[in-house]
C-alpha cells in the first residue's frame, strides 16, 4: 500500500574470515563498526573442515538476523553448508544457495547476459580435448579459458590467453596450467571464451590492464560502480545496466564491465557481491549504507 516499506536487504554482515591468514575483511570490519552496523564472524577454516555449526559458533544462538555474506568465495557446497548451519539457529542468509549459484557458475548467468559478453563454450570436467573440440564453435583464436567461476589472468599468457594460431598440444597445456592455478579450488570444468577487443587503459605485471568497472547491484538497482584497477577517470552513469542485473536471480551481485575498442560496453564477468573484491577506490561504507538502508 502506499507510504509501506519493504525490510532492508540485510541487519547485519557475515564476515567470512580465515584465522590462519590475513585479509581485506579487516578495512571493511572497521567500516561497518563506523556505521553502527553489526558484524559476525565466520570460521572458514572451520567450514571448509566439515564443522558448519563451530564456523557460526560466534552468531546468536536463536534470532531472526537477515546476513549479508561478505567474505571469501565459497563452492555453492560449501555456501549451502554454511546457509543451512545459519537458519538452524533461526537466522537467514539474504542470499539463498541456488541465488548465490545463479550470480557465480557462468553457465548460469551466461544464458541471461549473452547478448552483451564474449560469446562462450564449456565443459564438465577436466578433459581439456573436449574443450578444444567445443571451442571450435567460436570461430578463429584468439580465446581465453578459465573454469565454472575463475581463470588465472595473473598468468595471462601461460595459463589464460589462447592466442591466434594455437596448437590443440598448447591449448591443452594452458588449460593444464590453469588447473594447476587452481588447484582444489577448481570449479567444475572448463570455459572457452572468445576474446574480445577491450580497450587498453594500461599494464599490470600479470598482463593487460583494459578500461574496466566493476558494479554493485542490489535488488536489480546500482549501488557502486568504481574503475577494477587504480585509474584516475570519471565513473560514467551505468545505471541502464539495470535491467540486465536483473535478469539474474541475485539480490545482490557484480557485472565487471569494459569498453570495447570499437566503443561500447560489454560484460566482462558476473559474480556474487558478498564474494566480489571491493575496487581499490571504493569506500566500503559506501557500499554497505547503501545495502542496509535498501527498502
């Protein structure tokens, strides 16, 4: 009815940390503790060790608590592990498992966005031949490969680029390094995408650094949107990517974005928000005064 508020998205953060290692998390601790906002802890040590229940020791024991999961990338297993662990003590996850998966596997969120990203093939599976008959379907090289969720760009010509007149015997090598890259966090199988002309804006030692954004959605609207690496340029207004968010059964996600050679835009990549880096020149308070005070 009219003047009626929906709940906000979330009332508190869950912070997945692990004891053993430092990271980012400790600058956006801080940041919630500046807004007022209640954070709770995750054990992912304890976790990714088959103990969901000690991993949320640190929540309260009954409670209707709505969390924003902001931490490490978990499998959609262990994501599904740690949801069911939290609503045991009553509280809930405002991202559901199969929301989460939408948002991380590219062949989930592939089909919803294809129109506006690298034209891309995958397997199941680590037979890296299959993928080299797939791929044939994209035409010419240049490729790039990566797996489910994540490629290994820090080793951008051993283990993700595939460039023009690529043997099947070096295709196969670079997808090996990528799953040596990846190691046990390997996720699921092989994608080959085709390359696409983005504009360079400069270097990193891992290879190209293209003029790239990364954007914040909740609830199908834009929240944040800050250049992926440092440059010092104007944030255009992306908020017509509205209605491609959309399309993807998330409450709260990320399209990478890059403009393309020719002009233009295209996606780059879509991931979960709670798993997605902060860019470096974004304050994470802004990002979470906008999740807690979204009707």
């Amino acid at each position: 009815m009219p003047g009626s508020r929906r709940p906000s998205l979330a009332r508190a953060i869950l912070f997945g940390r692990n004891p053993s290692q430092d990271d980012p998390f400790d600058v956006e601790a801080d940041a919630a503790d500046a807004l007022g906002v209640d954070s709770y802890q995750v054990d992912l040590q304890a976790l990714l060790s088959g103990n969901p229940e000690q991993a949320v020791s640190t929540l309260p024991q009954r409670g209707r608590i709505p969390l924003l999961y902001r931490g490490w990338m978990l499998t959609e297993e262990e994501y599904a592990a740690l949801d069911e662990a939290v609503s045991a003590l009553g509280h809930r996850l405002t991202t559901t498992p199969e929301q989460y998966a939408a948002a991380l596997y590219l062949p989930n969120w592939y089909p919803r966005v294809s129109r506006f990203t690298a034209r891309s093939v995958w397997t199941e599976g680590t037979d890296a031949a299959e993928a080299w008959h797939a791929a044939q379907a994209l035409g010419p090289q240049p490729w790039l490969v990566k797996d489910h969720v994540k490629s290994a760009k820090e080793r951008w010509d051993e283990a993700c680029f595939i460039p023009a007149g690529t043997t099947q015997a070096r295709f196969e090598q670079i997808c090996a390094n990528l799953m040596d890259e990846r190691g046990e966090r390997f996720e699921r199988g092989l994608v080959v995408r085709k390359f696409l002309p983005f504009k360079e804006y400069g270097r990193t030692p891992a290879g190209p650094a293209h003029l790239e954004f990364r954007l914040f959605f909740a609830n199908g609207r834009l929240l944040a949107a800050e250049p992926y690496h440092e440059f010092d340029v104007d944030v255009p207004d992306f908020t017509g990517f509205e209605p491609l968010a959309r399309r993807i059964d998330s409450p709260f996600l990320t399209l990478d974005v890059a403009m393309l050679q020719a002009g233009g835009w295209a996606v780059v990549e879509v991931n979960d928000g709670g798993v997605s880096g902060l860019p470096p020149g974004l304050d994470p308070r802004t990002l979470f005064e906008g999740l807690m005070d979204l009707r």
